[in-house]
C-alpha cells in the first residue's frame, strides 16, 4: 500500500516536472532565465597551458572580464564554464574531460588559442589532443596568445549565444 | 596499523592556486608527511619538435614554455645560436637586450607576486600587480610590437630599434613605480598577515639550496650570492652596475623580499642603459648586407627591420654550444648540437621550475596543510617551463 503510494507521488512528480520544463521553455520565461545565464558565466579555475598568462591578465583591472558577470571560481560543482587555456596534452585531455563532467547544466567551452584549434606551434608534437575531439568547444579564440581583448570578445560571443540559441539543456531530465 | 594513520590528499591539477600540477600528499593528521609533485601535465615535446624546425623556426617556439618571461629564454637560445654561428651582436643591440630583458624581468616578478598574492588570500595585492604589470607590458610592446611573445631577438641583432619618445614613457613608468612599490610594502610586505603567513615557513637552509641545484631569486633568498649576470656577464652586464639581492633566512618571506628588491634592481639597470645606449646599426654587417638596399633605406627610416628570406636557410658550423641566461626564475641552459644542416641535431633547454621542482619535496614535510599554497606561491613555480 505504502509502496504504491510513493510510486504513485514519484510519477506524478515527474509530471509536474515536465509541465515546469515546458512553462519555462515558453517565450517570457525562457528569455528572462538566458538572460541570466548569459550574465552569470563562472569559469572553473583549470588552467591547462601557458595562455593562461593572458587568462589571469583578463580578469585582472586593466580588462576587468567580471564587469561581464565572468569570475573564475575555485569548484567545479559552483561552475559552468570550462576554459581550455591553450595546449591539451594528453595527461591534461582526461582532467579536463573530468572537470566537464563534475559541471552542472548548463555548461559551456571556450577553447583559447591556437593550439585546442588544430595545434598550433606544436602541430607535430605527439602529446597534444585536439579541444574538439573530446568536448563541446562552443566559442574558440585564435591566437597564440590571445589578447585578453579577444578573451573578452569570446565572453560577449558566448553571451550572444546564449541569449539567441537558449542556454539550458534539460536532454537527461525529459 | 602505523599506516592508517596516514591520509593521502590529491591536489589538482584543477585547483584554486594557478598551476597545472598535481601534487600527491601524504598527511598525519593536519602534517604534511610526504609530498610527491605530479609533473607533466603540460608536456609538449618543445625539445622534439626543435629537431624538426629551422633555426630560426625556434625562436618563437622556445618562448612558449615561459610565456611569462619569454625575453630572456630567447636571449638564452639567441646567444647559443650566435656561438654556433660565430657571429656577434653590435654594441646598440646588446644593449637593447639588456633592456627587453630588464622590462620582462620586471612584469614577470609582478606576475609571480600577484599570483603569490591570490594564493595566500590577499586579492588586493593581485589586482595591484596585475595593473601594474601592464605598463610594463604596454612598454615592450612599444618596443617589439607584441605583448608578451616578443621573439624581438634574432640572430646577430635586435628586430627593432628604439621607437620615438620611449626614454620619456621609461622614465614617467619608473617613477610611478617607485611610488608604487612604496604602497606595496604597506599593504603586503609589511601587512601583519601576510608575515605571519610566510615568515619561518618552508625554510630552505644553505647547504641544502646547494644540494638540491636550487637556482634564482630562490637560491639568492638561501644566502648564495649566485647570479649568472655577474658570475658569466653577457650582453651589456658588464658595463652596468647593480647589487646581487641576498638574504640569509631561506623562508617563504625572505623568496618574496629578494623579488621585490629585484624588481628595483632592475629599474636601476633599465634607467642605465637609457643613458648609456651607444648609436650605431642594431644588426651584424654581415647580416645587414644581406637585406636588399630598398628596404634597408626604409627600414632605416622606420627602425623597423625585416628578416631577409635567406635566413630559414641558417646553417651553422658543426658543434655544439652552450649558454647560460639568468631569466626572471633563475638560470637557464640552452645546448645545441648542430650536424652542419638547417634544423638541429638536438636541443636542450633546462629551465628554472624545472631546477626548482625538487625543492618541493624537500620543504613541505613538516608543514601544514594549509602552507602548501602559501610555499607553492613563493617558489614562483611556472608548470609549462618545468615540463616544456
């Protein structure tokens, strides 16, 4: 009896849960949370290579990324940007893989510099791993380095992006 | 068992202090018995790519394992280069190095104060660094036309000569430096916290500095008066005057004191080499003859020099050469054996983090657990030089 009864509330929990999902999805509401996503990019701290002299040099006064609503936070779990700064090697390709996956939905990539497009300077180099092969690279910024201009220039992109293709996922809730 | 006692904590390589390492730590209770640093994770075979580039290929390429201070390991590679050539730069150029040198020396110690800064909670103090830092930045862009990856050196001179009105734009960023260093002390060198911190932590003794091949303001900090700028003087040191920075103690603070007085220092060699700078060409003759007589006329207008073509084609004698530079986290090495063909036989770099990585082992045991970023950040450890 008991059993039934729990079962009975868990699915109609998840009915309610998929009437929210499609309230939220609808016009209004939908603009209002893109907006705030947009606005609220937190990028973990996961430095992998050396642009991240010009990451640090972005966030700091002179570029000011955070007048964007962009600080880098400590956790992973707090977090839902992954920044690929620079190169991957390969010992570097799996904690980044790990760190995307510890992120909350919905989380974005932004892959610096030349090397997570196709390698840059170290095109040859056996230990480099492309950003693409293994993981959803929204924005990329060429460059070796970039100019923190263009990191910022990449934060205004992802935002434009966000706000025009929406933001959230909710593929594992439905 | 003795062995429960213990617990082992993984550190990184994603963690709040900057760096892409991971350290394996052993702890007895809040004690840090064993520290094991887990390198690698930024290893690109900058040394096997080498032997597949040109000689000149490199010189951009040797400057992205120490993206903060990129000046002085390509005056390393450039001076090795010129030994294998048997060529030598002109005065003027010599001293234009000394200058680049200098300004990255600067911005690569407010680098690693900043980042020492955010490690051990004091974000006032990274914010300040960092701006600061961008004037001296903005100064060897001026210079070199790039911000941090200059490759202003190559072989047999300097790519560009002094631009108009720099002297007054040097001058106007020391004195608002001097200034600057002077809120320094009162925020963060003599901040009551900030000692408490570092003062008598993670103590390297002499004798052990020696041992190790500890190099850099962290060996100068232990109370080796060692500085390649003075033991084997190259470009226009010989002709300048400035102290070797000692301090006896070895600890966190005194790592941290011996930058800031660097920084100092280097301000005096800047300000001398303005006034000393003799006139003349900034390229060897022997080069200069090589650029077509249109472009040099141009190029002697502008200050602007353009590399001639024939230059991927450099071929040095058969040999080998070494060189010795002291960058902003101590002595590099760089060795090249040549076999006679455009690209080399092997090369070699080692680099300061890579010297310095040891010291971790050795001064963390005994620590807290909460010392590690506050010895981490004063080792001023740069993880891409250390794995190349």
């Amino acid at each position: 009896m008991v059993f039934s009864i729990t079962r009975s509330l868990k699915s109609f929990g998840k009915f309610l849960r998929r009437i929210l999902i499609r309230i939220i999805e609808k016009r209004p509401i939908r603009d209002i949370r893109d907006w705030g996503i947009s606005y609220s990019l937190w990028p973990a701290h996961f430095t992998t290579a050396c642009c991240g002299a010009e990451f640090a040099a972005a966030s700091a006064p002179r570029f000011d990324a955070e007048r964007f609503g962009f600080l880098p936070f400590t956790s992973a779990r707090q977090c839902n940007v992954v920044f690929i700064e620079g190169t991957l090697s390969r010992k570097m390709a799996k904690a980044a893989r790990m760190v995307f996956e510890q992120m909350p939905e919905p989380k974005f990539v932004i892959a610096m510099g030349a090397c997570p497009i196709d390698g840059g300077i170290f095109w040859n180099s056996y230990n480099i791993v492309l950003a693409h092969n293994i993981l959803p690279v929204d924005v990329y910024i060429p460059g070796c380095p970039p100019r923190p201009e263009a990191v910022a220039r990449s934060i205004m992109m992802l935002q434009d992006k966000i706000k025009k293709m929406g933001g959230a996922k909710y593929d594992e809730l439905k | 068992m003795s062995e429960d006692k213990f617990m082992q904590v993984l550190i990184g390589p994603q963690h709040p202090g900057s760096g892409h390492m991971r350290f394996i730590v052993k702890m007895d209770g809040d004690i840090i018995s064993e520290f094991e640093p887990d390198i690698g994770y930024v290893h690109r075979a900058v040394e096997k790519i080498a032997e597949s580039k040109r000689y000149i290929q490199i010189v951009p390429l040797v400057e992205r394992p120490i993206l903060a201070d990129t000046a002085n390991i390509n005056l390393g590679y450039i001076l090795a280069l010129e030994r294998l050539l048997g060529i030598d730069a002109p005065p003027r150029a010599q001293y234009l190095r000394t200058l680049l040198a200098e300004i990255n020396r600067i911005h690569s110690h407010l680098y690693g104060l900043g980042i020492h800064g955010i490690m051990i909670g004091s974000s006032t103090i990274f914010m300040w660094c960092f701006a600061d830092r961008e004037i001296w930045i903005e100064l060897a862009q001026e210079l070199t036309g790039a911000r941090i990856t200059y490759s202003y050196m190559i072989p047999g001179g300097v790519r560009r000569d002094l631009p108009n009105g720099f002297n007054e734009k040097l001058s106007k960023a020391i004195a608002y430096m001097e200034e600057r260093l002077k809120d320094y002390e009162k925020i963060f060198i003599n901040n009551p916290v900030v000692t408490a911190r570092l003062i008598d932590v993670g103590i390297i003794k002499k004798d052990d500095a020696i041992k190790l091949g500890i190099v850099g303001p962290n060996l100068r900090a232990s109370g080796v008066a060692y500085d390649v700028r003075k033991i084997e003087p190259y470009c226009a040191y010989p002709e300048i005057d400035f102290d070797i920075i000692v301090r006896k103690e070895g600890d966190a603070y005194s790592r941290v004191l011996v930058r800031f007085e660097e920084i100092k220092q280097s301000m005096k060699i800047v300000k001398q080499v303005v006034e000393k700078i003799p006139s003349g060409p900034i390229i060897n003759e022997s080069y200069l003859k090589l650029i077509p007589p249109k472009l040099r006329e141009k190029a002697e207008q502008t200050g602007i020099w353009k590399m001639p073509a024939i230059f991927i084609n450099l071929k040095p004698r058969k040999g080998e050469a070494i060189s010795r530079v002291e960058a902003g986290r101590g002595e590099v090495t760089h060795y090249i054996v040549s076999d006679g063909s455009p690209n080399p036989y092997r090369f070699r770099v080692v680099t300061p983090s890579f010297r310095n990585l040891i010291a971790f082992k050795y001064t963390m045991p005994g620590h807290r657990l909460a010392d590690i970023p506050a010895i981490y950040g004063s080792l001023d450890y740069f993880p891409p030089s250390a794995d190349r």
